[in-house]
C-alpha cells in the first residue's frame, strides 16, 4: 500500500480544503470531485487510503466504492458522509470500508483514522505518510542572512504571545505565505487547521457564503447546508492572501468578525462563535490605499499590530546559494533526478541578478533547469539568457576632487587624470599616490610640474 490519500467529494470547498489541510500535514492527497473522476485516478494509480463521500453527482459512494474493489483491492476506505444511513454502513463494511465517519468530523478524528490504517496490517511496517504523522509537519524558512535570521525570530516572538491577528507585507514571491505557515506553527494554534482564502480570487457576492458558509435553500444552488472557512479553521489559523484585494463592503463583515469573532452563516438567525487566528498578507501599500480610501483604516489598524515585512531576495544575497540547495533537493525529489549541484560560475551568475521574482523565481528557474538537465551539475551555460545577460552593477561615482575632466584622448591626458584620480583618493600624499602608481616620489613630482606646465 502506498502512501497516497484520495479524497472525493463533489463539494468543492470542502474537498479542497480537506485536501489541502492533509498535505499541510504532510500527506500527499489527491482530489476528484465525481465518481467517474476518482475511478479514472484509481486507475491511473491506485491510492493508499480513499475518503469517500456516500452522496456524488453522478453516482453514490457505495457504487463507487464497489467498483474501487474490482480494480484494486489495495486502498483503505473511509466513507465520510453528512447522512449517515444504517444501510449505507452495512454496504461500506461489506465492502471492506475501514471507517464510518460523520460530517462534520474534526481533523482529529480523521487523523486517528489514518493513523489506524497505517499500522492496520499486522507485521506491517507504518506507512510514512499516515503513521508518522503525529504533528504538523515542519516548516522551514530557509535562508542564513541577517534579514532572514532577524524575520524569523520576529514571527517566532509574535506567534507564542497569542496575538489575534497579524500582518505580512513584502513584494510579490517573497515567501508571505511560508511566512503565515511559519507563525501558524509557532502559535498556540499550531495542532488546529490551517485553512486558506486567496482574496483576490472571490467575489463580493460570495465573499460572505465563503467566509462564513450558508444554510440549505438560502439562495439558488444552496442545496445543502455548508461550513464557511472560519467553522473549517476553528481552534486553528485562517490565512487571508491577497487581502489588500478585499472590496470595502468584503473588508467591513471582516472587521466585524474580527471583532469577537461571531458570525452568522448565510440564511441562519443563530449567531456562531469560533476561536481563529487571522493572518492577513499583501503586496500592495495598505497604507497608501487607507490615504486613498480603498482600504478601511479600522481594518489596516486592527491588522497591523506588529508588521512582518518580509525582505526581497535582492537585499539578502547571501541566501541564495542555501535556497538553490534547497530548491534542487527538492526537485531532485520531485522528479527522479540526481542533479548534483551548481557549478561555481553559474551559482556567481545567480548571486548576482537581482531577482525581481524574488524566491518564487529562484524556486521555478532550479525547477526548470533539474528537468532539463544532461549533465550531474549546473552550469553557467545551462542558464537561461536573461540570466546571464545581467550587466555588472555601475562603479560607485568618483568624489568631486577626482571629477577631473579629461582635455584629450591621449595617453598623457589619461595619464595625468589617473594620477589625479590616485592623489584625490589618498587626500594628495605624494608618498601614498607614488607608491599606488609604482613610480618613485621624484617621478611623480615630474609629472606632476609638466602637468602644470601644460595646463
């Protein structure tokens, strides 16, 4: 049995998040969002464990299920249902299902589950992906330069005091949602679920219906009842990205939640409580846009406790050959590959561009260069041209003294200006200038009357 969890459930908020909280976690996990889906992924590679859904557009889980046993009779099942039914138990565990579990169902029941599946098999080694998962897994943010150094024990510090709500800002690719995952796991909140919202990918419309879920028949397509992202992250983290991308009316039901964190679901008169912690992140200049009005200031206040900025890979240099051993591990991993580091001349090369990507760059390029890779490193050659073709930073501007205009193109004038250049540099000691030129101090005198004399 491999190690692979395949979650399907026509519900798409749900599948996705449960989906996402399980590689949090360190699982690998799959999703279909149909029966026909999840017998197609069962066929390309039959999965470890499968969490079914009993009710499916276009066919029940029990079909799905007895189908799943007539392809492979390998992957462990747990149904996982918001009517459970006495007749659909007895199918599943007809059907070898290992588990019945009851929606809602907390992450701890399903992680005891899958903790049970991977030592199910007596004699069985435990399954990497299930048994040993006992905690989050852990996040890194890898990098040794002061900057880093410094905002790693920034979110550390903030995260154990318990904060509420907190802020990410840096440019785009920096890393804000490592940073997020980070104080998640250094927070009091570290064993509770760490759930998602891309701001910028929802609507006014369904801003609320997302964030807070709605009852069954409160608008058109509410066939069913649906936990909202903060029931999803009770006793855990919620993560706004993008949250400058908020619409004002959005911004305004947050900061009402913020508030006292209560909240009522889309066509529900009962008020519900949660415990979540909120971390906001951004790339845009919040303040700036409370000037212009696009952002509420109560919001940016309530927010902006103590500001994480995170820094541009340009300003911290010396991270980027440990990202690139980082990163190609990974794809090494990733893709079968045996690359076995960066030769000197293209990891220069890559020290010095500016990276206007910032990591996420840094993270795509080693991508790309581990799959085309021919030989056991990377060389300089290997790069793209836009990589190489970076010019070296300009010279710094010389002092006013050495500001000297040159009257001619020829070899005395360029002469003569070095040599004012040299004096201007060591404050005119003659001695000094003589000996950076590698002429006696008589000779520089020389040149320096027939200078005079020719001026």
């Amino acid at each position: 049995m491999n190690d692979s969890i395949l979650i399907v459930d026509d519900n798409d908020e749900y599948r996705d998040t449960l989906c996402l909280q399980l590689m949090r976690r360190g699982y690998q996990a799959r999703a279909a969002r149909s029966g026909a889906e999840a017998l197609a992924r069962v066929r390309e590679s039959a999965p470890g464990v499968v969490i079914l859904d009993m009710r499916l557009d276009d066919m029940s889980g029990l079909d799905v299920l007895a189908e799943v046993r007539r392809l492979t009779p390998a992957p462990e099942v747990i149904i996982a249902t918001a009517y459970p039914e006495v007749s659909s138990a007895v199918g599943a565990m007809r059907h070898k299902a290992v588990d019945y579990l009851c929606k809602p169902f907390s992450f701890d029941e399903l992680e005891t589950v899958l903790r049970r599946v991977g030592t199910r098999r007596e004699g069985e080694a435990p399954e990497p992906g299930l048994a040993a998962a006992e905690g989050p897994a852990p996040v890194r943010m890898v990098g040794d330069s002061a900057a880093t150094t410094e905002t790693r024990a920034l979110i550390r510090q903030i995260a154990a005091t318990g904060v509420r709500a907190a802020l990410i800002t840096g440019e785009s690719g920096t890393g804000k949602d490592l940073a997020a995952r980070l104080f998640h796991a250094n927070s009091r909140r570290a064993h509770g679920p760490f759930v998602e919202l891309n701001s910028s990918a929802i609507t006014e419309t369904l801003f609320e219906s997302e964030l807070f879920g709605h009852e069954k028949g409160a608008f058109t397509g509410a066939v069913r009842a649906r936990r909202g992202l903060v029931e999803l992250a009770d006793g855990g983290t919620l993560f706004l990205d993008e949250v400058g991308d908020l619409p004002l009316p959005c911004q305004a039901k947050l900061l009402r939640f913020l508030e006292d964190q209560t909240f009522m679901r889309v066509g529900s008169e009962r008020k519900m409580q949660v415990d979540v912690q909120i971390i906001a992140a951004t790339n845009r200049d919040l303040r700036t846009m409370v000037e212009q009005w696009a952002f509420r200031a109560d919001l940016y206040f309530r927010l902006n406790v103590v500001p994480i900025v995170m820094p541009p890979l340009r300003s911290r240099r010396e991270d980027v050959a440990p990202l690139l051993r980082h990163w190609l591990d990974e794809a090494n991993a990733r893709y079968g590959k045996s690359v076995h580091g960066f030769a000197p001349e293209a990891e220069a090369v890559l020290r010095a561009y500016p990276w206007p990507g910032n990591v996420r760059e840094l993270r795509n390029l080693v991508e790309r260069l581990v799959v085309l890779a021919r030989g056991p490193r990377i060389q300089a050659a290997d790069l793209p041209p836009e990589y190489l073709a970076v010019a070296p930073p300009p010279p710094p501007p010389p002092s006013r003294e050495a500001d000297v205009a040159v009257a001619g193109d020829s070899l005395e004038d360029f002469e003569r200006a070095h040599i004012r250049k040299v004096l201007a540099r060591v404050d005119g000691n003659k001695t000094r200038a003589a000996a950076i030129l590698g002429i006696s101090r008589a000779t520089l005198r020389i040149k320096l009357d027939a200078a005079v004399r020719t001026a």
